[in-house]
C-alpha cells in the first residue's frame, strides 16, 4: 500500500530483487535494521545495502514511515533500469547541518520496569508481580551490562474444603562487561548473583573472566555469526533446605564453553548453540544444552520451521534432601531432579496459486493462512 511502483511476488523465488531485513538491538534501547537488496534474473550482481536506526520512543507507525522511506530509496537503482523510470521523479529537502552534540548522559541508558497481573474463578486464584531495572553502556568497543529483578507469584487452589497455596519467589542481579579487540576477539568478564526458592537457593553467586571469538567479523554480525565463548568461573551457594549432597553451602570452580551460531540468508535462518559446563571438584557434575532454530524455504510455496533445545543435566547441585511433596510437584514450587530435559516443535506450511495477488482488503479482520504444526 505504500510502495505502489513496484509488483510484489508471492514467493522470493519468483523475483528480480529480494529484499533482506535484520535487525539488531542499539545501545540506546532501539533498533538497526539492515536491509540487503540482492538482484536476481537480469539484475543479477546489482546488490545493495542501507540502514535505517529507530529510537527507543519511536512508535510502530514511526518506524514504518521510516523502513518504507529506506526501501524506495533502494529500489530506485533498479527501477532506474526499467521502462517506468520515466514516471519516477526525485524530491530533495534542504536542511541546516545538525552540530556536533555532546551526550550529556555519556552514552549511558536507563530503565525501569514493573508489571503484575491477577485471575480467577470459584476454585482457583492466581497473582504476580515483578519489577526489573537495567543500565546499560554500549559503544564501539564497550558494552557494560547491569540488570536486576525480583518477582512474586502465589495461587490458591480450592479441592473440596481444602486450600492449596502455591507460593513462588526470585530476585537477581547479572552484570556484564566486554572489551573489543578488534574484528574478531573480546574480553572481559560476567558476574551474577541471585535468589530462588524454587531452586532451593538463599544466595548464589558466580563471577569470572570471559574470552570470546567470532569466526566471521563482528561488522558481518547481522548476517553471519559463530562465536565461540569461554568462561570460568567461581560459585557460591547457600542453601534454604540440606541438599541431597548433605551441603548447606558450596564453594566451587566452573567451566563454561559457548558455540553459537547465527545465520540470516534469503533461504532461511539458522540459529543454534551448544553449551558444555563441568565443575572442577567433580567432573560428572556437568551439563550440556543444544538449542536450534531453523527456518527453510524449501522451494516455491513450500516452508519448514524447525525448533528444538536437549539438555544433559548432571550438575543439580541445590536439590533438597527431603525432595519434594506431592503438591510440590504438581504446582512446581520445587526443581525436581532428572538427567535431561528436551522441547521440540515442527511447522509446515504449503502456498499455491497467483503470485501477483497482493491486493490488501481490511474488511472482516485478517484472514490466517494455512499450515501444519507438530508440537512435542
């Protein structure tokens, strides 16, 4: 509706240019959006790149108005080359040069969160609340990183003439710091502490160095990333309830090893990562998780969506002596002990018919397409 000098296709393999959006968080608390003009058919080899930046207070509409200013202007090098150029002109506004400024906050960008919901029935109530502060400093080669939460939630359940109430409480703090050494190395360091009852934990806390290498330049990173993170780390833990090892406190060494995986392309997304930690008193207390996220356009019409995450989980160090009651378990008030834990769905969808039937026709709400989802 808003870029009418151009036919749209329904499927990227039917067009002369594909158009690529990605996006990446900016230190403000906004968005960059990177849109990657690749020509096919006889424009092939006629690529291009722009930016578009959003603000933290831009609206939906904002942003819109400015994506689509971002896309005509890289459209018109390849409408410049067809027989409608003719009909295209090219406006310019003048504008004062905008001096330099000085940000008097010095890069730094606050925020402060709070939300809370209730419901209910006859037999069962449920509350929460939780609230959520962050600082955050990103330049160049800086990134600093504090954040903090706290949360509550309670229900009650009514069986008969007996009430069951489920209570749940947390709060955290997560600092990071990272240094660029240009293209491809980072360092620097991460630091948490936090508190949970349901993970049976008065006060854990974990600091150590990091050390991080992207294999492909952090410039290429909204298209491209497989970064490889290192981190050990020293752990304290202090328990509510004896743990099943006999502890109230744990004082212990861990290694942590991250490889990630990030690939944006006109045929798809692939995102995936694999991480490995051991402590160094024990190495059976280990765990390793797999998550993949992968998104195929098979050929026309046809699509596949993939997602996934295992865990090996041999490291549940602040389980409770006692285990957990009945109640416990079916309202999951306490962690339960287990060697692996796993989610996966599976989504399909198939599209047939005109490719230039792109007319937009608001009356009656949105129409859903068609698909098949599997979900485990």
């Amino acid at each position: 509706t808003e870029i009418t000098f151009v036919n749209y296709v329904r499927d990227r393999k039917e067009a002369q240019v594909q158009v690529l959006v990605t996006t990446q968080n900016t230190g403000s608390g906004g968005t960059e959006y990177t849109v990657t003009l690749l020509g096919l058919e006889n424009f092939a080899g006629l690529d291009d790149t722009l930016k578009y930046v959003s603000t933290p207070s831009e609206t939906q509409d904002e942003i819109r108005k400015g994506l689509v200013k971002v896309l005509k202007l890289g459209f018109i090098r390849y409408v410049a080359r067809t027989p409608i150029a003719k009909e295209v002109s090219i406006g310019f506004t003048q504008s004062k040069t905008q001096a330099g400024v000085k940000d008097r906050w010095d890069y730094w960008v606050f925020s402060i969160s709070g939300n809370s919901f209730l419901s209910g029935e006859k037999s069962v109530s449920s509350s929460y609340l939780n609230g959520s502060a962050s600082a955050h400093r990103v330049t160049k080669d800086l990134k600093v990183s504090l954040s903090g939460y706290v949360n509550y939630s309670e229900s009650d359940f009514t069986i008969t003439d007996q009430t069951i109430k489920s209570v749940s409480r947390g709060k955290g703090l997560d600092e990071l710091v990272a240094f660029g050494l240009g293209e491809h190395w980072s360092v620097g360091e991460i630091a948490s502490a936090y508190s949970s009852t349901y993970r049976n934990t008065r006060l854990g806390i974990s600091l150590g160095p990091a050390v991080e290498y992207d294999i492909f330049p952090y410039s290429e990173s909204t298209r491209r990333q497989l970064r490889i993170l290192y981190s050990p780390s020293f752990v304290h833990s202090t328990y509510y309830d004896e743990t099943m090892f006999g502890k109230y406190a744990d004082n212990l060494f861990k290694n942590d090893l991250t490889v990630t995986v990030d690939i944006k392309q006109p045929w798809g997304t692939i995102s995936t990562s694999i991480e490995g930690s051991h402590y160094f008193n024990d190495f059976k207390k280990n765990r390793l998780q797999v998550f993949g996220q992968l998104s195929l356009s098979l050929f026309e019409g046809m699509s596949v969506n993939l997602f996934g995450s295992v865990s090996m989980i041999h490291d549940q160090l602040s389980l409770p002596m006692g285990g957990a009651t009945p109640d416990e378990i079916l309202l999951r008030q306490k962690e339960l002990a287990t060697q692996y834990s796993y989610f996966a769905s599976i989504g399909l969808s198939y599209t047939f018919g005109s490719i230039y039937n792109n007319i937009v026709n608001p009356r009656f709400g949105d129409q859903s397409g068609g698909g098949f989802t599997i979900i485990y």
